[in-house]
C-alpha cells in the first residue's frame, strides 16, 4: 500500500492517506496550483493491459475505464501529480513502466 502526504504551501493544510486519492477541496486547490497530471505509457502495447490493472486496482467500471484513457494517446489522464505517483507506483508493481507528465486541459468556467 502506498501513503501519501501532502502539505499547501500556501495556508499550510496538510492531508495524508493510504490510497493515493485526495478529496474534496483539497483535491481541488492541488488541481488548481499544480494542473492536471498523467502517466505516459513507455509502451503503447501495454493500453490493454494498464485498462485491465486500473479496473482491478480502482475499481473502475469498463465505461470509466473508456473514458479514463484518452484515444489514440499514450497519456493517461489521471488529476494530481500525488494520484499520478500512486497510479505508477501501482503500475510499476505490474511491471508497467510509465512515467509522469503534466496534462493540459481546457477548464471550463
């Protein structure tokens, strides 16, 4: 199991967990200071297999699956670079190399 910590360094909030998720307004500010970040596969041969491991690992739905790989790219859009450590920490474990990358999105006002 992977913990995870994490500190703003503007109001000084900290937040620490076992499953590399972060809720709420937390989640929200990381998203807002750090941007969105994935992981982008070393080897686009391992789509199937990643989609299988994320919907063991997170309980994903096949439809979330879907949606959670972006067509025909080799980034998968995960949200804070925290939960983008834990995805390829989890993916490392099944041998997946991976690595981290900031994604950019458009936000909608």
């Amino acid at each position: 199991m992977t913990s995870l910590s994490s500190r703003c360094e503007n109001c000084g909030a900290a937040w620490e967990g076992d499953d590399g998720r972060i809720t709420g307004n937390l989640r929200v500010m990381h998203l807002e200071q750090e941007g969105t970040w994935g992981v982008q596969l070393s080897n686009l041969k391992d789509r199937v297999w990643v989609l299988k491991i994320m919907r063991e690992e997170f309980n994903f739905s096949m439809n979330d699956a879907r949606t959670f790989v972006k067509t025909n790219n080799d980034v998968l859009k995960v949200g804070t670079k925290a939960e983008s450590y834990y995805v390829q920490d989890k993916l490392k474990f099944y041998q997946v190399n991976v690595s981290i990358t900031q994604v950019y999105v458009k936000l909608e006002n």
